[in-house]
C-alpha cells in the first residue's frame, strides 16, 4: 500500500549517509531508482529536508514481533491479515523497508507455540503481498527448532507452498548453547512460563532426554532441504568453537546471536557474518546473560544489528553504536543495519544510497539523542 508519489523528483538539503561518508547533499529519484547522488545544492527545486538525515531503508532479517501481534495474549489469536498488515505499519514506520518476517517451524511437546499455526500466518502474509497492501517488502524466515517432532515435515510442506528467504537451525535444548549455563536456563524459563523451580527441572530433564537423537536425525535432513532449494541458512547461538565448525560444515553463511566472543571470532575466521540483536546493544547486555553486542562491536566482531523482538530498537542501535564504540564511524555502523544485512541475503539492489540502487529511503531527525522517523520510501514512493 503505497501513497501517491511522483515518478522523478530531487531530494535536497540533507544529512546524507553513505556507505563511507555523510555529506550534505541531494538525493534525485527516478522511477523509483537513485538517479544522481551529489553534494552541495541540487541542480533543480525538490523536498527540502532542512538538514534532516538521510539514510538507506532499513533491512531487517530476524524479527518474530509479527507473532505478537496474531498472538497478543495467551490463547488469543487475531484476524491473521489484521494482525500483519498492523505488524508491517509498526515495522515500516521503524525505517524498516526490507524485513524477513521469523516464522516458527515445528510444534513443542512442552510449551505453547505458534508452529502449528505456521500456514495460517504465512497464507495472511501471502494474501497481503498478492493485494500489494504492504508498505515494506517481506521475505520469509523460517526458523526451525531442530528437536520439534514434526519439523522436517513443517519444513517440507512449508517449502512447496511458499518462498523462504532465510532458513534458522535452531536448538534450545537446556545445557548447550544460549542456556548452556542451566542456571540461566532455570530463571529464564521460570520467569517467561510462570513455572515452579520442580516443574522446570522436569521440563530440563525431559528435553535433554528427547532432544538428542531428534537434533542427530532432523539437522543433516534440513540442511540438506535448503541446500537442495539454494536457500540461505543461519545458526542461532553458536556458543563453542565446535559449533561454529559444525554450521560452516553444514554452508551456514550467518551466525544469529552468537553467545560468546570464541564462537564469534571463529565465525569471523570461518567468514561467517556476525549478527547480533539492537535491545543487547541498547540495553548494554544480553537479557539472557550472553556475550554483549558491545563487546563484539569493540572486538570488531559485529557485522549485522537485528531488531529481534523490539522494531524501534534497529534504527536507535545504529545510531547508539558509534557513541558506544569510538572506532565506528556513522556510516560504518549504518551499513550494519542496510548494506551488510542485504549482502548477507542476496538483495544486490539495495542496502546503500548510490547510483542505480532501489530509491529505499529514510529521513531521520535527531530529537536529542534520539533517532526519529520522519518519512519512509520504498521504491522511491513514499509509504510512511
């Protein structure tokens, strides 16, 4: 759903970011691609920015907010195409112009899920795409618990149907990876659950129990599936060296999450790009305990923001990062949530404000400390 733009038109006295330096400038659009990018005056009258920034759209690649918004209450579920088309308004209106939507795949034997539910959401976001009714561009990511008993059929019949854009190997049996420490796993899921200690020791020693000899049978078999369909595939919370080693065997190409600086810097050596989440970043920490975005920023281990649960945190993070770390520079920490995240999937269009690329653009305006958004292109017409 796109308002009214016109085919060509010249966007001027601006802030803007590009991929190595911000200069002050003008941006001329044409059909819906960067025409000319210059500095100084604009050769002809256009919307004047009056110094506002101007930034790439944002792309965001691991979001599961959409599930909040079909689930916003335990047992409640909201009109499927209500609830997406509420979802992409909050996310175009973050800057967000590309996101992949995280959808889970498989059920849990233990907790309520939405991976039942997987078709009824991906059929309102089809029907949405199909009536062009979005503001941003929407890719699908599944994320696939490897344990889940039904995920290799999921997947399989998930796949037929529709596009997936990004594919998660997911694994949160207690005592590895993000809860490798099982005392972070016990006040983690105690508190998210509304379970007694005895009740989550219970669950703890069920899942280790079941989870094996499902991870040893269904990762091989998924990798294999996005292999055969050429689909991009990513490991969540790689923790050790070993794991690091296991997802670059498999051709993972993205490591979401990373919890500690030796799996990001194997990753970093194996030339698995790094993302990690802006709510670490802006909260100064993991809120599972796990290694700080910071801290991999400082390291020079970061290459990727994600929004992760919270919209609004992407563009906050972006511009918090250079302030956090001094060897970042605007531009660089920018491309983290433009360039680098459309790089890392394919989307050679897009991701940067340069010549011949997708006219993705956001006006910014600094409101203290404070990133706003102001305006929303996408394909060079205005959608917020």
């Amino acid at each position: 759903m796109h308002t009214d733009s016109p085919k060509s038109y010249v966007i001027e006295n601006a802030e803007i970011v590009l991929p190595d330096a911000v200069i002050r400038g003008f941006v001329a659009v044409e059909n819906g691609t960067i025409a000319e990018v210059g500095e100084g005056r604009a050769p002809e009258t256009g919307f004047d920015m009056g110094g506002d920034m101007l930034i790439p759209g944002l792309v965001e690649l691991h979001t599961d907010h959409l599930e909040s918004h079909y689930a916003p209450r335990p047992k409640v579920r909201w009109h499927p195409l209500g609830a997406v088309l509420a979802y992409d308004a909050q996310i175009v209106t973050s800057g967000i112009t590309t996101v992949f939507d995280s959808l889970r795949a498989g059920t849990d034997l233990d907790a309520p899920s939405l991976g039942g539910e997987l078709f009824t959401i991906a059929e309102a976001l089809d029907e949405a795409r199909r009536h062009k009714l979005f503001r941003a561009e929407h890719y699908t990511h599944l994320r696939c618990e490897i344990p889940s008993p039904d995920i290799l059929e999921s997947v399989e019949n998930f796949a037929a149907v529709f596009p997936v854009g990004l594919l998660s190997l997911m694994d949160h049996t207690p005592g590895q990876r993000q809860f490798r420490d099982l005392e972070k796993y016990f006040v983690y899921y105690s508190g998210k659950n509304d379970k007694s200690r005895e009740e989550t020791e219970a669950l703890v020693a069920r899942r280790v129990a079941r989870n094996a000899a499902a991870v040893a049978a269904n990762r091989p078999a998924l990798v294999a599936m996005a292999q055969a369909r050429g689909i991009p595939m990513a490991s969540h919370d790689d923790t050790t060296r070993e794991d690091v080693d296991a997802s670059y065997e498999a051709g993972v190409s993205l490591a979401e999450f990373p919890t500690t600086v030796e799996a990001a810097q194997a990753c970093r050596a194996r030339g698995i790009t790094v993302m990690m989440g802006a709510p670490n970043l802006i909260r100064g920490g993991s809120h599972s305990g796990n290694v700080a975005a910071q801290t991999l920023a400082q390291e020079g281990l970061l290459d990727i923001l994600s929004s992760d649960y919270v919209p609004a945190s992407l563009l906050m993070a972006a511009f918090r990062l250079p302030e956090r770390v001094e060897s970042i520079s605007l531009p660089q920490a920018i491309r983290t949530v433009t360039l680098n995240p459309a790089r890392a999937t394919g989307l050679g269009d897009r991701g940067a404000i340069a010549k011949g690329l997708r006219a993705d653009l956001v006006r910014v305006r600094i409101a203290g400390e404070t990133p706003v958004v102001r305006q929303v292109w996408r394909e060079g017409e205005r959608v917020a």
